[in-house]
C-alpha cells in the first residue's frame, strides 16, 4: 500500500526553485516519528538515485550533486517531510519521490520536475 503522496514538482527555468512535499496520510505517528526518511529521483532509462536523507533526529545528508542547493526537512506534526530546491538545473529533471530510507514501502507516483537547458 502506498503510504507517501509527493507533490510540488512543476517547469522552472534554470536558476529557479521549487519546494517538494511529502506526505504520509495513512500513517499513523508512531510509525512516522522514528522513521528516516528520504528523497529520491529517476529519469527514463536509469535507476532511481538517493538525493537526501534525513533522520529521525533530523541528520542530513545529501548526494553530492545537490550539495548547497536543496535542502530536507520534516515536520512530524504533519507527518510532511520536505525538499527545498535552489538553483535548479537542466540536470535536476527528473520525477522526484519520497520513502523511507532505505524505501521498503511502496512507491508513489512521485512529482516531475522538469528543468529545460
């Protein structure tokens, strides 16, 4: 069962941002709280990569390609966990997911984010 709904991608120019969210309606607190959570992306033809975790405490970490530009966050009273993206590029196109880290539940739909060169 699909516990995760993405939203937020859309078409920005190079440069521009867009703030992805994720949330988890069906999940109840207790199972969202210590959960580490993460942001994934895939584009035609290619596996899907890791692009950012964050903890139950709210360590992060992120793929080098992203590095300075986009930033995790969650907030458990909403059960949303976030992605802030700055600086978008060409290479950032890509449909856009979230899950657990490591994602053992199953995948949405996720959100495109298309950033034309």
């Amino acid at each position: 069962q699909v516990q995760f709904v993405e939203s937020g991608g859309g078409l920005v120019q190079p440069g521009g941002s867009l703030r992805l969210t994720c949330k988890a309606p069906r999940m109840i607190t207790s199972v969202w709280n210590p959960l580490n959570m993460a942001w994934y992306r895939q584009t035609a033809g290619n596996q899907r990569e890791l692009v950012a975790t964050i903890s139950s405490g709210r360590i992060t970490t992120y793929a080098d390609s992203v590095k300075g530009r986009f930033t995790i966050s969650r907030d458990n009273a909403r059960k949303t966990a976030y992605l802030q993206m700055n600086n978008l590029q060409p290479d950032d196109t890509a449909v856009y997911y979230c899950n657990s880290n490591p994602g053992r539940y199953d995948w949405g739909q996720g959100t495109q984010v298309t950033v034309p060169s």
